[in-house]
C-alpha cells in the first residue's frame, strides 16, 4: 500500500517565522502535487513537481522535490496569517490516474 | 473559483434516504474524480472517470453509485447509507494527456454530507 507520511502533523508558529513542512514515501512517483486547503473549502493547487531535484518558488513558498522522487518539502518563509490551513501533499503514479494524498499539515500562523 | 463547482454544499439525509451529489466542471478537462474526505484521515479516492469513462474503483461501497454523462459533469448517487459515510465529499477534474505525469487536479468546494 502506497503512503505519503507528512510531517508534522500540526504546526503553530508566529508571524514572521521560517517554517518547513515534509512529504515522504517509500514509494516513487512520476509527480507531486502541494495543496492548501481552508476550512469548509476544496483544496487549492499551489505547484506541481515532476522531476527529481526540482525547485520551484511560489512568492514565500519553495518546494523541493527529491532527487529519487519519493520525497517532497515546502519551505515558507516570513509566514503570514494567511498562510494558515490545511497543507497536503499528493502523489501519483505513472500509469495510473491514482493520486495518493498525504496525511497532511495544519498549520496556523499567529498575527 | 477554481472552475469546479459542487451542489449541494451541505447535505442532511436518514439512512434509508435517497440522494445525489452533482458536480460540473468548466475547464475542458476529460478526467472527473470523486474523494472522501473524513475527519483524521487522509483524502481517498472512490472513483476516476477518463473521457467518461469509469478507469478506477477503489472498492467503495455498493450504496455509492457514480455516474458520468458527458465530460463536464460527474454524480454521485447515495442511497441507504450509514452514519459512517458522513464525511466531505470532493469532486476534481484534470487534463490527462499521458498517464505519464501532469495533470494537476483542481478541487470543487465539496459537500458536507451528514447521515443521520
């Protein structure tokens, strides 16, 4: 059975504050989705990973994808209010249309 | 707005109710998903339709019943459920091209199912 172990599970942090939340499987995948998502809301896209060893910025957020894609990790940096959610990372397959989701990080950042 | 949109937002119904979640999409995607989302657990996949056409089932219950009539919309019918199948219920849609990689979903705001 496929997992993707996110960590931590819960994060609580000040305004201001570097933080950095992990995605992580025995399993490879051929790519690797981040999403926020909001109380009451579905999950919003925030980038995509395909190739081992990418990197890629989105304003305050940087994402790595390992190098054996099995692994992934979003970097915030200067958190705000706003970037307080539900975090989840998502997996999938090649060959497949399964996406395997993460256990996911609820973050709140305190103004 | 993500261009996925799901009616009802909220649902209350008995276990011996029959009803049906609708979703449509607006992106021109050719793939449709239907999630569970529960309280403590991760998101699981139910079902997967690619060009209409159901390509996963991951072992759902018999009282989920999807359907998809053509590639901008996706139910999924309920009937005699159990407390237990209260949960979020999210529809997706995405753009497969190979089932090599890409594909980014993108998330209806989902129903609040609560089985009485």
């Amino acid at each position: 059975t496929q997992l993707l172990e996110q960590s931590p599970q819960f994060l609580s942090i000040q305004e201001g504050e570097n933080l950095t939340v992990y995605c992580n499987s025995s399993s490879v995948f051929s790519s690797l989705q981040w999403y926020r998502q909001e109380p009451g809301e579905g999950p919003v896209l925030l980038v995509t990973v395909v190739t081992g060893g990418e990197v890629k910025k989105l304003k305050r957020l940087t994402f790595q994808f390992g190098d054996a894609r099995k692994d992934s990790s979003l970097h915030i940096t200067a958190a705000q209010p706003g970037d307080t959610g539900l975090y989840l990372c998502a997996g999938r397959t090649s060959g497949t249309y399964k996406y395997i989701f993460g256990t996911g990080t609820r973050l709140k950042v305190l103004a | 707005e993500t261009g996925v949109t799901q009616t009802p937002r909220h649902l209350v119904m008995g276990m011996t109710n029959k009803k049906s979640l609708k979703c449509e999409q607006h992106l021109g995607h050719n793939a449709m998903y239907w999630y569970k989302q529960s309280a403590k657990k991760p998101l699981e996949l139910m079902f997967v339709y690619s060009l209409e056409e159901r390509v996963e089932n991951n072992s759902v219950p018999s009282r989920f019943s999807p359907e998809c009539p053509n590639s901008s919309h996706l139910f999924l019918h309920l009937h005699t459920l159990q407390p237990e199948d209260s949960a979020l219920y999210l529809c997706a849609s995405s753009q497969e091209s190979t089932l090599a990689g890409g594909g980014a979903q993108y998330f209806g705001p989902g129903t609040r199912l609560t089985v009485l």
